[in-house]
C-alpha cells in the first residue's frame, strides 16, 4: 500500500509569494536599494488588480457621496462593479462613489508615524462620506436595503522605520487611532504585515513573520473582503436628483 500524497501548502504560499514580489516589480528594485521614488515603483495597484476576483475594481481615484462630498485622492480603491458600477472619469481623474468601496490603501515607503498619521486621514476621508442603499430585487421577493459595511483602510510600504518594525512604539501609535482613522491592515514589505483584530469590545494587533509579509497581506486582506459580502446596492435615482 503506498503512503497517501500530501500537498505542502507551506511551500506552496511561499511560492504564490514570489509570483506576487515580481508582480509588484520587488524583485528589480530590490538589486538597486535607495532608487530615488521605489515606493512608487512597487506596483501595488497592478499586483492587487491582477490577483483580485473580477467583482473588485482596483483604482487610483477621489471617492464621492451623493450630497457632493469629495474625499482626498486614494492611491488604492478596491471597489465594486456589480451592484454599483457608476464611476465618473473627469479631466484625466477617476471619481467613484462612496457606496460602491470596500477597502481604501494608501501607498509610501517607509512605515513610520507620520505616514501612519497621513494615511488615517486619507482613509478617514472616505469613511466620513455618505453611502446610500437601496432594496434589492430578487427571483422570490425583495433583499432589504443592505447596512454598509466598515470599509477597510490599510497602508502599504516597502520599510518600516521603526525599531523592532512593529514593537510596542507601532502598536501605541495604531492602537491610538480613533475609530474613523483606523488603520485595519497593513504591509511594510521588508519587514512583515500587520492586522487590526477584533477581540471582544478591544482591537489586537497582529503581526507575520518578515519572510511572509506579502502573503500574509494578501490572505488578510481576501478574508476581510470576503467577510464584506457584496456592495450595498446604490440609489441611481437619489444621484439623478443631483441633476440640475
């Protein structure tokens, strides 16, 4: 009788890692340390459209609700095309209203507290818009309109500054957040990912190992979507009444 075949799973993420570093271009910028605008360079936006189910729309974009409010600028939306697919596009700028995202990223370097800082008040800027929701037609009856949900916020970086990368200065400085400028998630490439968790009425921060910071990233941010559902669906005639 032969013995049963096992599919190592471990090298099997680790392998998905490398396909992920070279679709965020790691893999050349790391053979020429200190390239003037490599936070740029990573290619966040291209690895995350790339690896993301078709429901998700990944773009650079300002996110807008229904009375006119207009958020800052977002390096990363991940937003829904099914149930809100309306997007505007404006002198060269993409504009995607509020209901229609799930997950807000902003893109820098190093992590540090000031980056930390700057990214809560960009995700907050979202948070703080309208989101309408309406009921939703099916083949048996009629779904309720749907409560939206927390959108996500995370920053993403190639370092973290801080000594140990995630010790205890990181996590007074994350934990300090208020609720609307929570940072969920993160990734400081060379040094590990981290996770906002919810325990009971506290949030927990946790952290992966260095050499899986890309994976472990990923694999949080797939399950917080998935934790999501869908999109509320939008009121199309709610932003018609914005029509002069």
């Amino acid at each position: 009788m032969t013995e049963p075949r096992l599919f190592d799973i471990a090298a099997a993420f680790l392998s998905r890692q490398e396909q992920l570093r070279a679709d965020l271009n790691f893999a050349d910028i790391a053979t020429h340390p200190g390239t003037k605008g490599d936070d740029t360079e990573l290619n966040w936006l291209g690895m995350l459209d790339k690896l993301l189910p078709n429901r998700y729309g990944v773009s650079k974009a300002f996110v807008v609700d229904i009375h006119g409010g207009l958020s800052d600028q977002i390096d990363i939306v991940i937003h829904d095309q099914h149930f809100s697919p309306l997007l505007f596009e404006v002198g060269g700028a993409r504009y995607i209203p509020a209901e229609s995202v799930y997950a807000v990223l902003e893109v820098k370097q190093e992590l540090d507290k000031q980056n930390l800082h700057y990214a809560a008040d960009k995700i907050a800027s979202v948070r703080r818009l309208v989101r309408t929701s309406v009921p939703i037609p099916y083949v048996a009856g009629v779904y309720d309109p749907k409560e939206p949900q927390p959108i996500i916020g995370g920053l993403l970086a190639r370092r973290s500054s801080w000594s140990p990368a995630f010790g205890e200065p990181f996590s007074t400085c994350v934990q300090s957040l208020e609720a609307e400028r929570t940072v969920d998630i993160g990734c400081a490439l060379e040094d590990g990912a981290f996770e906002m968790r919810a325990d009971g009425s506290h949030r927990v921060l946790d952290v992966s190992r260095h050499d899986s910071s890309l994976i472990t990233f990923v694999m949080t941010l797939l399950r917080q979507l998935q934790t999501m559902g869908s999109a509320p669906a939008i009121n199309y005639d709610a932003y018609l009444n914005a029509l002069p």
